[in-house]
C-alpha cells in the first residue's frame, strides 16, 4: 500500500500538483451519532489519499463499491489505512464489526460517474442496518 500511494504522489508532485491527505475518524459516537465516520461523507480529487483514524477501538474500514478501475480495500481491526483515491467515483464503505448498525460512508473523487450503483449498494446495505437507516442516503444526497 504505501508504494502505491507514495508512487501516486511522486507522479502528481512531478507534474506540480500536491495530493491532499483527508482523515476519517472511526469513532464510536460521533456527530452522526453512534458507530460512525468522521466524516460520513467526504469529497476529495482524484490522487488525494484517506487515511482512516482508529480513534475508538475495534473498528476497521472495508470498500463495498468503488469506481472502476480503483481498488478495493480492507482494513484489519484497529488498523489506521492509507486509501490511494486512483478513479472518479463514488466509494462506499463499512465497518465489518458495525455494519448492522449502519457504520458507513461514501467518498465522491471528482465527477460522480458510478451514482446509480452507489445508490444501489446504498439501498442493499440500508436494508441489513438495524438503526442508522438514513445514514448512507444522506451522505449520497450530498453528491454533487
């Protein structure tokens, strides 16, 4: 991973464009309440990175739906990860642990080529959620 994003890095430096480093915080109770991330939605350019902050214990962070031609990830539990944003697209991911409880969130990289698709994996994931229901729609009603 981190020759990856340091290899994404170089290539963007090497043209004069800085990629931007965002955080996500894993946290128990949060400003969108309980089990969530901090931010739920969040929107980036395309070379940017994410690293997910382990700010409360036993969290990790899986893609379930990334743009084509991006990678799919999957963090181990307690585990802080860097995500190398490659495509445009919408990315949507969960907690393993927490994804009942509607621990997810959504990631626009410039134009939002695959919303249709985001929004379906939003509607099957929203179905399995025991609270948080809303959660993922409202991230996605911020895709602009």
């Amino acid at each position: 991973m981190y020759k990856l994003v340091s290899a994404v890095t170089l290539a963007l430096f090497s043209l004069g464009v800085s990629a931007a480093e965002h955080q996500v915080k894993m946290v128990n109770n949060g400003k969108d309440g309980m089990m969530s991330f901090e931010p739920t939605f969040l929107k980036a350019e395309k070379g940017d990175t994410v690293k997910f902050i382990k700010a409360d214990a036993a969290h990790n962070t899986a893609s379930t739906l990334v743009p084509a031609g991006a990678k799919e990830w999957k963090g181990k539990m307690d585990e802080e990860i860097v995500v190398p944003l490659t495509q445009d697209g919408v990315y949507v991911y969960v907690c393993d642990p927490h994804k009942t409880m509607g621990m997810a969130g959504v990631i626009q990289v410039g134009k939002p080529t695959n919303l249709d698709a985001a929004k379906a994996e939003a509607d099957k994931l929203s179905k399995s959620f025991v609270m948080n229901k809303d959660r993922l729609s409202k991230a996605l009603a911020q895709v602009k």
